[in-house]
C-alpha cells in the first residue's frame, strides 16, 4: 500500500463566486485544486481564456487606458496574442485560435 504522507490543511481565507460554483458542482476537484497549489489539472475551457481578455479589458477602460474603439481593437488584440502564446507554451494549442475555438467569440467581444 502506498501511503500519501502528512496532509496539511490550509484555511480558505477568500471564495470567490466561481470557486463557489466549483465547490458545490464538485467538493472533491475543489480538494485536489487545493492540493495542488491550484494549478489546474486539467485545461480550463476556452471561454475562461476569453473571459480573461474581457475582464483586462474592462479594467482597461475603467482606468481610462481606453478611450475609444480602435485602442480597444488593438489592445484586445494584443491581449488575445498574449493569452494565445501563453496556451502554446502550456500545451495546450489545440485551442489556438481562440476566435475558432469560442462559440459566438465576435459578440462576446463586443457585449
């Protein structure tokens, strides 16, 4: 028999609403998230790396760092590469292009 060793509990300080989701869908992948510093086991689904660009992009604005629609065009752009390079050196670019691997990515862009 394998043993796994001494477990250490962490306390879980801040829940944030889609880490609630995840718990109530599945306390186990919750445990094991946890235990493995959060680092996902398995690739999130692409809308989670086109929710990312969309969450910079409206601390963009919020900021005032974009004014209009061509410095939102170019930085989300920009944003998209970023994220895109970042799956290929994960592995995972077999969601690379995201515009081809995101259902309705051009309205969800401008939403």
């Amino acid at each position: 028999m394998n043993l796994i060793g001494n477990i250490t509990f962490k306390k879980i300080n801040r829940v944030s609403p889609s880490q609630f989701h995840s718990m109530k869908n599945c306390a186990y992948k919750s445990l094991l998230a946890e235990a493995f510093e959060k680092k996902p086991l398995l690739p999130v689904s692409p809308n989670a790396y086109l929710g990312t660009v969309l969450h910079k992009m409206l601390e963009l604005i919020s900021r005032g760092e974009i004014k209009d629609e061509t410095e939102f065009n170019s930085r989300f752009d920009s944003e998209i590469l970023l994220i895109e390079n970042k799956l290929k050196e994960l592995g995972y670019d077999f969601f690379v292009p995201l515009q081809m691997n995101v259902r309705d990515f051009g309205m969800k862009k401008f939403s």
